[in-house]
C-alpha cells in the first residue's frame, strides 16, 4: 500500500535537517510541535526512497501528500500518473511580473510604482528563480531584518511593505505566511502642522501664483495630485466649494475612487478669481507650457528657502495636516473633516486631533496654592 510521509525541515545548531512531524496522542499530526521550516514529503518507488517539496505550510504539504498519494494508487492499478499533475511551477519573478500586470491595469500610477518597487525588492532578496509557494516564515523574517538593517526602514514602513508582499503571495496560492511572522510595532506619530509664525514668512515670500497655490493646499487640505489636476469648473464662486473630481483623460481618478467637494473660505476663492489663467488650458495650477505641474513640491522648498525657513520641513502633505488639524481644533465634529479629507475610515480622521501648541500663555496664568511664583 502507498505511503507517503511529511517531513519538516529545522535547524539544529548550525546545520538543517529532515525530521518527521511529531504525533498527539490521537495519532494526528501536531503540526506545531516543531519551529519554522519547510515541508518535504518522502515516498518509496519501485523500492527507491524519493523526496518532493512539500511548501511552506502545514496544508500546503498535506495537499502535495494527498495528490502524490493519488499518483502512486494510480499506478498500483496499472494506472501510469505523471508529475504533471501537480501544480507548474512559476518563478518569482514571473508571477511578480504578472501581479504587477493586474496591479497597472486595476489601480492608480502611483500605486503601481509603489507595488513594483516593494516586490522588485523583494524578487531580489529571493534566490533566482524561486517559487512563491515555497516561500516560508523564516524567509519573510530574513526580509524584514533586511529592510530594518540595509535599507534603514522606519518600522511603519516596513510593516506596509510587508502587507504588500502578503497580498501578492496570496495572489499566488500562499494565503496566510505573514500570520504570526511578528510584525515590529507600527509607531503612532503626532501630525505634523506649521506654526502661524512659519507660515506668515512663507507666504510673505510668495508670488502671487505661488500664493494663490499654496492657499489652495493650505484651506482645502488636498492631496497633491487633487491639486495638480484641479479644472476651473471644479472652482465655484457662488457656492464657495472646490471638488475633486476625475479626469479620464488625463488619467486621473481621486483615491479610493471618490469624489467630493470642500467648502472653502471666501477669501480662497477671491484669491482664485484674481489668479491669471493659461490661455486654453483647463488647469488652474499648469506649468509654464500650460501642461500638468509636476513640480509643486520644488516650488515649496523654493519658497520656504526664500523665506529664511528650513526647506527640509516644508513639504505639501503639511498643509493638509495643518489644515485637518486646524479645522478640528475651530471645532468642527470629525464625521465632517473625514468628509472634507476623503478619508475612509474616522480613525484615519482622529489622527488629527492633535494637542493645541500655543498654550503656554494659559498654562502661566494657571495657579496651584501659591506653589509656583
């Protein structure tokens, strides 16, 4: 009668090897009897002890013994099976190519380039021409270390990399690997925001276009992107509103695929109506040649350079904190700036709810028993 076992490779002091997967007392399998590894299974035929790769998980080698099991009833009964039956295999680069593929025709740009620099990464940690399926714990670990060690990753990035890598070995047949794998600590960072003092400079060194610009990142709390393809029609002057909204041509469709629109101050929509327009062009932000502007963030640090600030600080993802910061602080409820930030979950939204920082003058009039002079 065929038999096939499974075997599980550990380390032992500095070398590998084979060892059979212990037994609970109900003849079952204790498949956490033993550390991480991978799994091999072993058969005998035509008298010749033979062994296969079993994956990287327990119901990955059950599967691969049962089908190997199949093949050897078969041909006990004169029935000639091939190996053919299991599986082919795919190479990790080949599947990562494929992937990428669905991941360009279903998502945004720059999450595809996202995408394609995480698993371009992580082709390259892995042996040439690995297989996805057999890609265990241990690897996965390797990887993380690498990332904290060579690349100098902060922990939150690497943690997004690795949902990443998790959604494309799922995708390849290997769900779950990551369960477990003991992720490091995801860091809560306080938002960052400018000070009143810091953004008076800043825009005392605008132009009046690079005024007009950056207003509109600072009241509306855009994403860069919302700005870089910002139509005129989008701007209402009667009802004080600016929307985001898709444009196919261009390529452009708003995260999460939603559009909405903001109420803004009068005064941003004033400033709006005196901003020059490029001839023809639909933009309200173009470039000289009146094309998409692709550089806001250069212009940023430009100004703030300008303006005797630290470049290094002054970015376009502060505006929108400091703008969903301070809207929350003036009071308005979170279900609404969740709405204003095209954000989906509230505690994305919460985030914002930083401490106030200009309370010193109130703290001083504080006074506790006479305690402090």
């Amino acid at each position: 009668m065929a038999h096939v076992n499974i075997l599980k490779q550990v380390k032992s002091g500095e070398r590998w090897r084979l060892v059979a997967i212990p037994r609970k007392k109900n003849g079952d399998y204790d498949w956490n009897a033993l550390p991480e590894g991978r799994y091999f299974i072993e058969w005998y035929e035509r008298g010749r002890r033979k062994r296969g790769a079993g994956g990287g998980t327990a119901a990955e080698a059950q599967e691969t013994a049962r089908r190997r099991m199949h093949i050897l009833e078969g041909r006990a009964l004169g029935i000639e099976g091939s190996d053919e039956e299991e599986p082919k295999r795919t190479a990790v680069h080949v599947a990562a190519k494929r992937y990428l593929d669905t991941v360009e025709a279903l998502k945004k740009p720059n999450t595809f380039r996202k995408y394609k620099a995480v698993l371009d990464r992580f082709v390259e940690f892995l042996p040439p021409n690995a297989d996805p399926r057999k890609v265990s714990r241990d690897d996965l670990t390797d990887f993380m270390v690498r990332l904290k060690n060579k690349h100098k990753l902060d922990n939150n990035t690497v943690i997004h990399q690795m949902i990443i890598v998790a959604q494309f070995l799922k995708r390849c047949g290997k769900p779950g690997v990551t369960k477990g794998l003991g992720l490091p600590e995801r860091v809560v960072t306080l938002p960052r925001e400018y000070t009143d003092t810091d953004l008076k400079k800043f825009f005392a060194a605008c132009t009046p276009w690079e005024r007009a610009l950056f207003s509109t990142f600072l009241f509306t709390g855009f994403r860069e992107q919302e700005v870089v393809h910002l139509f005129w029609p989008d701007v209402s002057s009667t009802l004080n509103t600016i929307r985001v909204t898709s444009k196919p041509d261009l390529g452009f469709w708003p995260k999460r695929w939603e559009e909405r629109e903001v109420p803004v101050q009068k005064g941003l929509i004033g400033l709006l109506g005196d901003h020059p327009r490029s001839g023809d062009s639909r933009l309200v932000f173009p470039s000289p040649r009146g094309n998409r502007e692709w550089h806001m963030l250069d212009r940023c640090k430009d100004v703030a350079t300008r303006a005797g600030l630290d470049s290094t600080k002054f970015d376009l993802k502060t505006f929108r904190s400091t703008y969903a910061t301070r809207m929350l602080r003036f009071g308005f409820d979170v279900r609404t700036v969740q709405g204003w930030m095209g954000h989906r979950s509230l505690e994305t939204t919460m985030r914002y709810l930083a401490p106030a920082r200009d309370v010193h003058e109130r703290l001083d009039k504080v006074q506790i028993a006479g305690i402090l002079a």
